[in-house]
C-alpha cells in the first residue's frame, strides 16, 4: 500500500531498492524530500503495480541499486519499456544512508530514499544498460566460478576420507584419475573401512562430473570471445577465462569518463597516505575485488617473463619502493592497459557494424 505524503508536478526520481522476492520503491522530489514509498512483489501484478506507483507524477526518472546485479530483472523490464535507469552502486547508497538522519537504521524504506537521494546528488553514475550477450557470458562465467568452488569443497572432503583410509592421506593437487588409482590399492575389510572406501568412490564420481562441468562452462566462456571479437587475450597475462570475467564485469566501457574512473571501479587507483614529507600510498579496497584479482593475476605474469611490465615494475622498486607498492604501481598501469584496449575493440566493432550500440562488447556482425 502506498503512502502519499504529497503531490508535487516537478521532477521526481523513482528510486528502487531491489530484493529477490519483492521491490521497495521511494518517491523521492529535487529537494530530496520524500513523497510517497511502495513495496511490491517481484512478479507481472508487481511490476505493473510500480508503474502505476510512478505514474502519480508527471515527470519521473529511475534509479536502482545495483541496476545490472539484484536489480537486473526490474531494469530490462524497464529499458523493454522505454525507460532509462540510473544505476546507483550499493556503496553509496549505504554512504548516504550512514550520513542521513536517522542514525544510518536500514529498512527497505530507507534505503529505498537512500538509492533516491544518491541518484539526485552524485555525479558521474551512468545510465544502466542490458546488453543480452553480456548478461549471458556473466551468467557463465559466475557459473563456472561456482562450479570451481564446489570441485574445491569436495576435493577438500575426498581428502578427509582418504586419511581414513591411507597413511599421510593424498597428496596435494590431488585429481580424480589419482584418487582413484590410489583407491584401487585400498581393500578395508572392517564395516568403517568399506564404509569409508564407499564414501571415497563417490566422491570421486563428483570430482569427474564437476570436471566435465567445468571444461563445458570455459569451452562456453572461449565461444562468447571468439565470437565478440575481443582482443583482450593479446595482452600478457590475460587468458580466456579472465578476458571472459573482464568482459562479463564491465559491460559498456564507454559508462567510464576516463581511464582514471576505470581504475577506481577496478580498485587499483591507490590511496595517497602522506605522513609529514613522506609520500606514500595504500592499497584501496574498493572497487570490484573480481576485476582487480585479474589485474593482480596480470601484473605477477608480467613480472614473472621479460615484459615491459617487468621493466616497470624493476623501475618502481629501484627508485625505493617496497615490491607491494611497485605492484600496486604495475596494476594501476595494467588497468590503463586494459582500458585501452576496450575502447579500441569497441571502435573497431562500431566501424564494422555501422549504427550498432556502442556498449555492445559482446555482439558481432555475422551474429546479426
């Protein structure tokens, strides 16, 4: 049930703050006073019932936490429509919750204005778009993380079982063929040891299955950059599957203004902490942690061959920083890298498929 505190025929932002099973919505007015707060289910009566909600005002844009994430669903229900959406990021909506009055307490309510009151004030958020072909390779690739999550668990168990059954249990890096050729020498006669033996065979039965799993997910995530022209894996330390997640994570890179605003979504723009005459700066734990694992993975493989990275990074630490604070150098570098090499992919793209959506990193030619 709505609450309609007042009417107002200027400008309002429809702010949303989406959750798997319902969506809270907040009428919020350019002097950020709240007008009126919704909740309804995530289904068809729901969605239908958050237009008729905004239809109390004339002029009204949107904005969602977490357009491209939680909020997905609402936002290509949206865009569908002919609706544009501001996508606000979780953390600043939180931010602007703890500074409100109030105390920062959180409620759907709340943090419904909060998502309201970020997209009225802050500059620079972007516009969110739904490109198919991206949210497809991302639901891969998260597919396949999980997928490796599970193999880890469950190898993880095999090895509890195998030191049941074997002295000093597995080796490390243990794989299902190697599990399996050890329990083949392995014959309990007492009712634990069998039990135990049972357990293991199983086990490695899982291990074989999420195997073949996750070779289909990397041989589904090597397609979609085939087929996206992309040249991300030209670059040192870059290989299918991290192209796949840097594609998958950024969308559009035409939503960053710079290649600085691309460093800070990628958590590698340092901290400066300058004590006194000493300059010095920190490792910044904002940003996507995914992206930057990958820039983080990209500058050891730099270092580890004979690279223009390398050479950078041996200048860092010659001119007297620790080897951290040079990486940290070569990852900020590395992001600039990357950056480019985006921009210029998607130039390309544009030049061969003339009229085509900018953002589109994912689409091809023949594909149309």
């Amino acid at each position: 049930m709505a609450q309609v505190l007042e009417h107002s025929r200027s400008e309002v932002m429809i702010a949303v703050d989406p959750h798997k099973a319902s969506w809270t919505a907040a009428a919020v007015d350019a002097s950020l006073q709240l007008l009126a707060t919704v909740r309804v289910p995530v289904s068809d009566e729901g969605y239908r019932e958050l237009r008729r909600f905004a239809r109390k005002w004339s002029y009204t844009h949107w904005a969602i936490e977490g357009a491209t994430g939680l909020g997905a669903p609402l936002t290509h229900r949206l865009s569908n429509d002919g609706v544009d959406v501001v996508d606000v990021p979780a953390k600043l909506a939180a931010r602007v919750r703890l500074l409100s009055t109030g105390h920062g307490r959180k409620s759907d309510d709340a943090d419904a204005v909060s998502v309201g009151v970020a997209a009225l004030t802050a500059h620079g958020l972007s516009t969110a778009r739904m490109d198919a072909a991206v949210t497809a390779l991302r639901a891969i690739v998260e597919h396949r993380d999980d997928l490796v999550k599970t193999r880890t668990q469950t190898v993880n168990r095999l090895h509890v079982v195998l030191t049941h059954l074997i002295p000093a249990g597995a080796p490390r890096g243990l794989s299902a063929d190697r599990a399996a050729e050890m329990l083949r020498r392995v014959r309990p006669r007492d009712l634990a040891g069998k039990t135990m033996r049972g357990l293991a065979v199983d086990l490695v039965a899982e291990v074989r299955q999420l195997d073949r799993r996750i070779a289909k997910a990397a041989s589904d995530i090597e397609e979609a950059i085939v087929e996206s022209g992309s040249t991300l894996i030209e670059l040192c330390g870059i290989g299918v599957l991290n192209a796949g997640k840097i594609l998958a994570r950024v969308g559009s890179i035409h939503r960053f203004r710079s290649a600085a605003a691309f460093a800070s979504y990628t958590g590698t723009a340092p901290i400066e902490v300058s004590p006194g005459d000493v300059v010095r700066h920190r490792l910044s734990r904002a940003g996507d942690r995914q992206l930057n694992c990958v820039l983080h993975t990209m500058a050891i493989t730099q270092i580890s061959r004979e690279t223009s990275g390398r050479t950078y990074y041996r200048r860092k630490r010659a001119a007297g920083k620790s080897h951290r604070e040079a990486l940290r150098c070569l990852k900020r570098r590395l992001s600039d890298v990357v950056y480019r090499k985006l921009l210029r992919d998607s130039e390309t793209e544009l030049a061969a498929c003339p009229g085509g959506h900018s953002g589109a990193a994912l689409r091809s030619c023949a594909a149309g």
